[in-house]
C-alpha cells in the first residue's frame, strides 16, 4: 500500500505456566524488547535484573523488560467452561437437587467436558413443578453459555438452563431450552411459552444487577433476546440445567456439550477508590484525605503518601471510567454517579477517609452539597501524562508511572516520575512493563471510534470488538469471529507484541485463525488459536508501517479472539542484555 518494508516473521510462544511464590521469588512470565522469545519461569528480581530459573536460565537487564509478570498465570480470566473441567466430576459447588420428590430420581454425570443429565416430571408442561436440577451458586453479575446437542430416549423430554432463587420447592423459576421435538421452550415465573428452535441450541443468561436477559443463538449466527425478567433479589441465585421426562413413570436424558460462566469483564481503565496523579500514575487505596488547597496523602500499609496540590489531578471515591475523569477537561468539579459533571471551585471537602469502599461526607460546590451517594470524584487539575521508562502494575489496582526502581531485598523503591518515592512490597508487583518511552500502546491509538463499542456491557463476543480490562489491568480487546480491526501507526516501530488468546464462551473445542496485515498486505501465515489454551506470546518484526490490522478468519460463528496488552516497541530500542547463563 505505502510501500514499507516488513519482515514476514512471527514469533509465537506458548508459555509453561510454572506455581508462583511470593517474597523475592515468582512464578510468571518475562518478554523482552529485544528478539529473545517470551520465557516461563521463576522469577527473580535483584538491583539491576530479573533472574529466569529454569531450563535457559539468564539474567535480563531492566531496560530490556518489555513485560514480566508475577503471577500464576500470565494472563486470566476468572471463568468457568466445562471442557476445561479434569476427570469426571464438576467443582465441588454443583449441587442435584429433586425438586418435589420425582420418582424415579434422576442423575447428573460428567465426562470429557459434557454434561448428560436425566430426570422425570409431571406430564404437563410446567416443567418447573417437577424436576431435577443440577447446578451452582451464581452470586453478582455474569453471564452463562450453554449448548445443548441432543435429547433423549422420551419424545417429550424437555431440558433447560435455569435459574431458581432457592433450592426449595415453589421457588421463583426462569428458563429457556428445548425438548426432543426440537421445539424451544420457555418458562418465565410460572408462565410458559414457546419459539422456533431446534438442536443443537445455544442459550444464554445475563445478569446485572436485578435484571436477567435470556437469549438464544438463532439461525443468521446472532443473539436473539427472548425475554427480561427480574429477580427478587442482588444476592446469591442458583443457575444450572433442568431436566423433565413430562413422563411420570420414566426418566428423559440430554447432553450439553460445554457451558460456561463469564464474569462480567472490567470495562477498560476503570479506575478504583483512590488518588489520580496528573501525571497519569494512580495510586489505589480506600484511606486518604484530600484537600484542594492543601493537597492530601494515601495510605499504602503503614506508609503515608504526601501529596502536593498541583500534583493531584482527581480523588475518587467509587469506581469509574477513565473517560469520565478526561471529560472533564481542564476545569475543576465532582463527577456525579448518574455521570455529569458539575464545573465550578471546590470551596470544602468533608471526611475523605473509609474502611472497604471510601465515601465522601460531602462536597460544596458554590452553595450546592453533594454527598457520598451522589458523588464519584472530584476533580482540580487536568491530567497532563508525562512518558515514563517503566509501568509498575500492583495487584490492588495502582498503575504507577516510574523514572526508576531501587531494590532492597523485598522492598522496591519506585521514583514516580513527579519524584515520589512510593515503597512497594515485591509481593504486590503484578507487572513490571516498559513505559511509553520505549513503547506505543495500541489501544490507545483507536481513538473515539473504539470507544462507543466499549461501553457496551457484553460478556461474551460481540459484533463488533469490544475493549475489556483484565484482572491485573491488562488492557484487552476482544474482536469476533469475522471481525477486524486496524491500529494506525505514527512513528516507528520496530516490532509489535501481544499476547492472543480465544475468548471465554467459544464454541468447545474451536480453533481460529488470525491474520495480520501491514499496510494492506497479508503475511502468508495465519495464527492459529485453540478454544481452552494458554495465551499465546506474539512478536511481529515491523518496520516502520502505517497501519497493521488484525483479521479473525475461519472462525466458528459465537468465537471470538483476545488481544491482550497489545503495543508496538519504538525503533532505536537497544537495551543492554545479559547473557544466558
């Protein structure tokens, strides 16, 4: 397209996930900027380099980090999926239950990542009379997949994925699911109704909050909604496959191939309780005092943080989006939980300090009071980022922008790069990332017409690429079968690295494959993803393109592929290595 030379290489790694320690030793996963493959090990941190144990033990230099994480697993979302389950029994938090004393009893098996239950029922349709039920305790939001493949011997048997407020007889019941005929069923409180489906079937039940969305997959490959019910409570449901034979003297059977929970994902840059820097560092806590004249501290353990006036951009008080706190420009204010935001001098703040959730007393804004209800930050400078050498991740959310690090046994020392010395644990490092002077997120290159899209709450593949956050503040977009997406580039570049894997809710046992483009010209191998497998390292040798674009092609329709702390490492880049050893 511009006529940019590339080399046609990619370098892909599948990581050996080792059992972390903490203190000074972990278990994790190191890549470099230099050429070096992504490796698995132990790692160790002394003054000037982290120590890899393992079968190529060596030491690399700081500056060649360009990620290394201190974890268990370099990359995970909490979910459950049925084809990952080992041996023939699910978690120990699955229950069967017989609801009004069905006879004969019916009985849940597991094998291989299939389900097959069977059960009796009452010969008329309300199948939530008698049944059995096997599932477990679905506490907050989320979202359950299941697929169902096939029904059997009695012609009548109908089997649901179902959600009860109790285990008790007479409980609140909501449903959808098919029976033999292929007939798809639906049960909504006590009502029962019918629609067009047929196996195999794929259903799916969300929750937020109260609100329960039940849909299916239908015939054009999209989510149809069948129906929104609430709950008569936030708290603790049940969730699972129920079975009815409408046979009272025999029992029916199905299959479900793979069911799977997502909790839902962190929308991306969600901000925690705690103060935002106007240099872009922020710094988790849920105990700080904050006054815009004076300036405020943050509590780390039994460290006090003292924070000047000018350093201080925001003090959030409940969690929210990164884009709330950037709307509000350069003027000062208080973010509003319905989301505005009210401009004006901040004259007072009350008590800023709390256990779990901070709270605010209060604000005055000119002669109006918000309270802690109302309110999720306030805000007195504009964040202004500064380009920094490192990105120190904490396990409590924190991100801290870093000049420079001194080691002291299992004390790191950080120099933000405002010169705060910020003492951390080596226990609460998540990650130790190369900073924007080395490195071009790419996320951040979508610009506003990626930002709509991740807004949306979905937990599972969308139609278009969605943007999550990870446990440790990856930053992750999740693009679905069919889909692209395409980073334009401003600089140079010298190599492009991520980490791919497929999304939770895939189809089991999928395989994709994704394509790369740079400036408009496929490389001639794909890479090809497993639904169920570790994330993938990639490295892609660049030099210098316009534009690099991603492609999910022979996909299963429901698939979709993460693309997790994806960045493009600045050409020039030559860190000092350490030999093998």
């Amino acid at each position: 397209m511009w006529g940019s030379t590339f080399l046609r290489a990619i370098m892909i790694v599948l990581p050996v996930v080792l059992a972390a320690s903490y203190g000074s030793l972990h278990g994790g996963q190191l890549t470099t900027l230099s050429n070096s493959p992504a490796t698995s090990g132990k790692l160790t941190l002394s003054s000037a380099s982290i120590h890899i144990d393992g079968a190529s033990a060596r030491d690399v230099d700081f500056s060649n980090v360009l990620e290394a994480n201190f974890s268990d697993d370099p990359f995970h979302l909490p979910y459950f999926a049925s084809s990952t389950v080992q041996g023939d029994h699910l978690p120990s938090d699955w229950v069967t239950n017989v609801v009004n004393s069905a006879t004969p009893p019916g009985s849940a098996s597991f094998s291989g990542g299939k389900l097959t239950i069977t059960g009796n029922g009452g010969n008329d349709e309300r199948l939530e009379d008698t049944y059995f039920f096997t599932g477990m305790p679905w506490k907050g939001d989320g979202q359950w997949t299941a697929y169902f493949t096939e029904s059997k011997p009695s012609p009548s048997t109908e089997v649901i994925l179902a959600v009860r407020d109790s285990l008790k007889t007479g409980g609140t019941f909501f449903g959808a699911g098919v029976n033999a005929n292929g007939d798809g069923t639906f049960h909504f409180g006590g009502s029962y109704a019918g629609f067009t489906e047929k196996f195999p079937l794929k259903l799916r039940f969300t929750r937020r909050g109260i609100s329960l969305e039940i849909s299916f997959f239908n015939n054009d490959n999209k989510w149809e909604n069948l129906a929104v019910a609430n709950l008569r409570t936030q708290g603790q449901i049940w969730a699972g496959i129920a079975v009815n034979s409408h046979d009272p003297k025999n029992n029916g059977s199905a299959v479900i191939e793979q069911i799977v929970f997502t909790p839902p994902p962190a929308q991306p840059e969600t901000l925690l309780p705690g103060i935002l820097l106007t240099s872009g560092s922020f710094l988790a806590g849920d105990t700080f005092h904050f006054s815009p004249q004076g300036g405020g501290g943050i509590l780390r353990g039994n460290d006090q943080i003292i924070l000047k006036p000018e350093q201080i951009s925001a003090a959030i008080y409940q969690p929210l989006k990164w884009q709330q706190i950037s709307a509000a420009g350069s003027q000062q204010g208080i973010i509003l939980l319905n989301g505005d935001f009210l401009a004006g001098d901040i004259q007072s703040v009350g008590a800023a300090t709390g256990g779990g959730m901070t709270t605010l007393s209060s604000i005055t804004l000119g002669l109006l009071t918000y309270y802690n209800d109302k309110v999720f930050a306030n805000v007195i400078h504009p964040v202004e980022p500064k380009s920094s050498d490192y990105e120190i991740r904490l396990h409590d959310g924190s991100i801290i922008r870093a000049s420079s690090f001194d080691l002291n046994g299992d004390l790191m020392v950080v120099h933000e790069i405002s010169d705060i010395p910020i003492e951390v644990n080596v226990s609460e490092i998540a990650q130790i990332r190369a900073g924007e002077n080395k490195v071009q997120p790419l996320l951040e290159l979508l610009g506003n017409a990626n930002t709509s899209q991740a807004k949306k709450q979905e937990t599972g593949p969308a139609d278009d690429p969605v943007m999550w956050q990870g446990p440790d503040r990856e930053q992750i977009l999740v693009v679905p079968a069919g889909g692209k997406v395409e980073f334009p580039l401003n600089g140079k570049f010298q190599s492009v690295t991520m980490r791919m894997a497929m999304a939770p809710g895939s189809p089991p046992q999928s395989q994709v494959g994704v394509t790369v483009s740079i400036d408009g010209t496929k490389l001639p191998n794909a890479i090809k993803l497993k639904e169920g497998a570790e994330p993938l390292a990639v490295r892609i040798p660049v030099s210098s393109p316009k534009s690099l674009t991603f492609s999910v092609d022979s996909a299963p329709a429901g698939a979709g592929v993460l693309l997790v702390d994806p960045v493009a490492v600045r050409a020039g880049v030559t860190p000092h290595t350490s030999p093998d050893r």
